[in-house]
C-alpha cells in the first residue's frame, strides 16, 4: 500500500502527530520515523509543507481560539490551517471542504471530544479566510513564516536581501546531480536522461539539474555509483579545495564527513589518501555506504575532531575540509523544521564549536597546507566572523582571495547569473566558504 491509497484522514493525523512533535523539540526527521513505513511518504509531503506555513497558522490559529487547546488538538488545527493556506492550496489536490471534512474525521479517531470544536473553528477560517489571512500579515512571524528572533537576525546581516532571503527559505528545493567524474560528464549524463524521459540541464563542473524531482532508482546509473545526489552550492567544496590540485596520495582529512557527499567527491576529483572523521557513529555508516555504491576507498573514523589526541596519529595533513556543525539555516528548503527548532542562544554556541574545530584542526595542517572552512548557514556569525576572529588569532593563516575563498553565498532565485529561472526555487543552497592557507615557515 503507498501513501496515495490511504486515507486523507489518516496522513493528516500522522501529520498533526509530527507536528506536535516538532513543537515539542524534535526534528522532524526523527517524528516521521515513527510514521508507519505505508503512510510516510504522504506524511513527509504534507509536514513539509505546514512547517513552510507554520507562522501563519499559529497566527491564525491564536484569532480564532485565543486560548491555546491541548497540544494534540493545537497540532491538528495548525496542521490543517496550514494546509488550507491560500496560495497553499492552489496546486492542492484537495479541495478546501474535503480537507476540513478529514481533518474532523481525523480528531474523531484522534481526540475525539474535540471534533466539533475542531470543525468549527476551521469552517470559520474558511469562512472568513481573506479577512484573518490580512489581519496577521502585520506580524512578520505569520508573513515571513520564521521565528522573530531569526527573522532580526537576517535583517542585520543582509539590510536588503533579508526578505529575498525568506522567500527563497519556503520555496522547494531542487534537485540537482553530482556526476562521478571518474565514469562520465555532466553534459553525457543529460543525455542519458534524456533518454530516460527525463529533463535535466548542466549547471556545473559536475552538477545536473533536474527540471523534476526524481526517485533515485529512476536515475540511470545511480546504483553502479554513476551518479549521486548533491546540491551545486555542495559541490564547490571539493573543487575549492583541491584547487590547482594536490598531489597523487596527498593527505587529506574530513573533518565533519557524514554523510559522505563531499568525501566521496574529493575522491571523484583526485587520487588522494582521505580520512573521513566524523563524531556521529550512527551517520559515519552513511559515509562508508556512499563510498562504497561509489567503488571509492577512505580510512573511516568516529571521533571528535576537537580532540586529536584521541584519534590522531600524528601525521600531518595537506589539507582538511572542515564542514562544520552549524544552524543548517542555509538548507531550511530542505529541513523546514529547523526554523522551528532553533534558538537565538545556539548561534553563539555553534560560532564557539566551530572556533574550537578550527583551532585545533589547524594544528594538524603542514605548513603551506590549505584547509577549507564552510557552513550551510545564512547568518554572519557562523561564517565571515568566525573567520576573522580566527584570522586574528592565528598569524600564519591567509585568507585566500575570490574566487578561492567564495565567502556567504547567497543565490537568491532572481538572481539571473545562476541559471535559475525567477521565482523557480532551482538556486542553489545557501553557503559560506572560506579556504585558508598555512604558511611555510
């Protein structure tokens, strides 16, 4: 049974749990795990797309019930009011009444002394729906659908591309390819799915767009490690990086591996010796599973970068790629959740374990070696000043001019320089790379 046979009343209350879930400090990630294997699928869809609408609906949600029900009631109106969003629904399957009608069938399985409670308050939304959706537009939590504190935060670091940035935040993420350049091009690959019906561009060195979204099995050659799924903005790490190149066998860490996409691809590029550290047991075996899907080979390690003396062996390095742990508020199209989940109070605390990664990692740099510092976050203090607090505190470290060193990237979906057509979503991820180098002597 897939999700598209089972009933609408169901995926919403598996989504209201989900929901609930988030609200109450999981990741989503971990909520649809315990979503049955036949109902996921719908499930995930539908919670992507309240947590892109979530500030509204709670908006909302306080104006028409100002006293906030029990938390499993609170998450199946807000999942519901969410879904019944306008431009919501104008590519909806289903029509307004029909939502509603299984959303009451839901609480009735759910919660079921709320169910008219329930069917009230959302027949008046739908009544009334113009009226509230204008009378919360004031608050910027409902209008830009992210926290406040967030919300300044963009605000202060990109004076006039903070709303752009919001917009981008709550479109749908492409899809874009990475091509193993050690099996074929970018340019012979388009032609291969083409071939397969399906319609893709070059965007990259080795990245494809595809104009649709696709199951990985439907991807020619994805099982025999022809192809694997990464976003272009991704891809630059292992090209920055290596640069002019590296020497055949260079010692190479990664710091921050899992699960896998930017050593794999280091691979790809070079003939290199590569250890793929990560402090995640759990996550490394993703690392080892794309390496191996690839025929590519990588010392694999669980440990704490910040803490060599438990893993390191004493060998220098000739590079390291450190991706290090930060707010993913540069991927919030893929994990919208996030948002959510966050707090002002982490960013400092993530800015302090990336000054940490940095310093201890740059100790195990040879001199004239070159490590690649990035994070997929939007927010200046994860980026731009973790660098120049390092560079302030480290004499033998440069910053590498650009295009070497991209700094924040911000590929905004009207930009017309990235090949996204406006309004499309199909720009890269947000992110920040900075590559510096160790001097001599």
């Amino acid at each position: 049974m897939n999700s598209s046979s089972l009933p609408l009343s169901r995926l919403i209350g598996h989504t209201a749990d989900a929901v609930q879930a988030v609200r109450a400090g999981q990741s989503l990630n971990e909520a649809l795990a315990r979503c049955p294997a036949e109902a996921r699928p719908g499930t995930q869809a539908l919670a992507f797309q309240v947590m892109r609408t979530l500030g509204s609906a709670q908006a909302v949600r306080q104006k028409l019930a100002p006293k906030a029900p029990p938390p499993a009631v609170d998450a199946l109106l807000l999942t519901v009011l969410a879904l019944l969003w306008p431009d919501v629904d104008q590519g909806a399957i289903y029509a307004p009444h029909t939502v509603v009608n299984q959303a009451v069938e839901a609480a009735k399985q759910r919660t079921k002394a709320s169910a008219s409670f329930i069917n009230a308050v959302l027949r008046r939304f739908l009544r009334e729906r113009d009226a509230l959706v204008a009378a919360v537009q004031a608050d910027p939590v409902a209008r830009y659908n992210h926290p406040r504190w967030w919300i300044e935060r963009l605000r202060t670091d990109w004076p006039t591309q903070w709303e752009s940035v919001l917009h981008a935040a709550n479109r749908h993420p492409p899809m874009t390819l990475r091509v193993n350049a050690r099996r074929g091009t970018a340019v012979h690959y388009v032609q291969r799915l083409a071939e397969a019906g399906i319609e893709a561009r070059v965007v990259g060195p080795q990245a494809v767009l595809l104009t649709t979204p696709q199951p990985v099995q439907r991807l020619p050659g994805f099982a025999e490690g022809d192809v694997s799924v990464q976003d272009a903005a991704a891809q630059l790490a292992a090209s920055l990086l290596i640069g002019d190149g590296l020497p055949a066998g260079a010692r190479v860490l990664d710091a921050c591996a899992a699960p896998g996409g930017k050593t794999a691809h280091l691979l790809e590029l070079a003939d290199l010796d590569v250890l793929a550290l990560d402090s995640d047991a759990v996550r490394l075996k993703r690392v080892q599973e794309t390496l191996s899907r690839l025929g590519l080979s990588a010392h694999v390690l669980a440990a704490d970068a910040r803490e060599p003396a438990t893993w390191w062996d004493g060998r220098l390095f000739d590079a390291i790629l450190l991706d290090a742990p930060c707010s993913a508020s540069g991927i919030v199209r893929r994990h919208p959740d996030v948002r959510w989940l966050r707090r002002a109070s982490d960013i400092p605390t993530l800015a302090r374990t990336q000054a940490q990664l940095l310093d201890a990692l740059w100790l195990l740099l040879k001199p004239g070696g070159r490590l690649l510092y990035c994070t997929c976050s939007v927010f200046k203090a994860e980026g731009q000043a973790v660098i120049d607090a390092f560079l302030q505190r480290e004499s033998a470290a440069s910053l590498a001019p650009q295009p070497a060193s991209p700094g924040h990237l911000l590929p905004l979906p009207d930009n017309e320089d990235n090949g996204a057509a406006p309004g499309s979503g199909a720009s890269p991820d947000f992110f920040f790379y900075a590559l510096l180098a160790k001097a001599s002597t």
